[in-house]
C-alpha cells in the first residue's frame, strides 16, 4: 500500500484530531530521516500508522491482545492504553496485511520504548513525544536535541517519560526501563555522534 492509500484507511479510523497528530509525526520524522540519512518509506509509513489502535478503548485492546495472543503484564492490565502500541502493529499486520518489520516494530515500541529499538522505531518515538504541536518544555528541548545527537534525544525521552509516570503516581513499564538502562550502559562503550 502506498502512503495515500494508506492515509485514506486511516482517515476512516481515527478521528480528525488523532489524524492531524500523526500527519504532524509522520512530518516531523521525514525531517528526522533526512537529517540521519535513513530511507524514508518506512519512517514516514509508521509516523502515519503509529497510533492506528489509540483510540480503542481499555477493554478492546486487552481484548484485541488476547485475540492476537499478545502477552499482557500486568502494568498493561492495569493501563491497556499501553497495548495500543503492540496491538496496532498486529492490527496492521493481520487485517492492513502490512509486513515491513521496521514499521511494525516502530509501531509495536513508539509508548513504551525496547532496548536495542530500531533506527525506524528509534525515530517514531522521539517524533511522537516531540511534535511541534506539544508545546510542553520536555518536548521543546526534546525537539532540539532530536537533531544534535539521536541517542541523547531517546535518553531524554526516557528519563522523561519515567520522572512523569513516577510523579504521577502510574506503573512504570519494564521496557521503558529497559531500554533507558541499555542505552545508558551502551554509553561507555562507543559513542554516536549523529
């Protein structure tokens, strides 16, 4: 499927805000592609999709989960919103007959994050938590950081994602961790400069 065809399917089920979100997403991670000489077709097709289940709601994502059996923590049971990630990378692959691994991973990871996330998955994740439409400070520097140092960028995010969930009260999800922890272990071997 190419990427209008791909925007139309989508347009029919997302609602228009949610829409303009991932328009600006799937934007922001062109520029991002560009800037880190990735090829672009699966940056921008999993920008586009990366939010195809987010507005299921609780009960149908653990139901959509169990479906597809999806293992399911238990941090998930109690926040299903943290399946929609998971959930809508096999809602692409089993009903949009989607396959490229890149974008699926993308999609699969963009909430939570995984240690040793893809160059693709790496780049949705910072373009959602960094789109010009979040005017929220973390975002503002994360947007800046996103073109000096990728990995920086990711670290941030992470530390900012858990320093939220822990002032907010909610359970923090082990791959969230994980892949803060495994990029901060992978600092004292080489280091990345793009």
């Amino acid at each position: 499927m190419n990427l209008e065809t791909l925007n139309r399917k989508l347009s029919r089920t997302l609602s228009p805000p949610r829409l303009q979100h991932s328009l600006r997403v799937m934007d922001f991670a062109r520029k991002l592609a560009c800037h880190y000489q990735v090829p672009e077709e699966p940056v921008v097709m999993a920008a586009l999709l990366h939010d195809v289940a987010r507005e299921k709601d609780g009960p149908e994502l653990l139901a959509l989960a169990e479906s597809y059996h999806l293992p399911v923590l238990p941090v998930e049971e109690k926040a299903p919103v943290l399946l929609h990630g998971q959930v809508g990378a096999e809602l692409l692959k089993r009903e949009w007959e989607l396959t490229e691994e890149p974008v699926l991973e993308a999609v699969a990871y963009h909430v939570t994050g995984a240690p040793k996330l893809g160059i693709v998955g790496e780049l949705i994740l910072i373009a959602d938590f960094a789109e010009p439409a979040r005017q929220f400070y973390a975002a503002q520097v994360a947007r800046e950081l996103a073109f000096r140092n990728r990995l920086t960028a990711l670290k941030y995010i992470y530390t900012q994602k858990i320093r939220y969930i822990l002032d907010a009260g909610f359970l923090l999800h082990p791959l969230t961790l994980e892949a803060r922890n495994q990029l901060l272990l992978s600092e004292s071997g080489t280091e990345e400069t793009n």
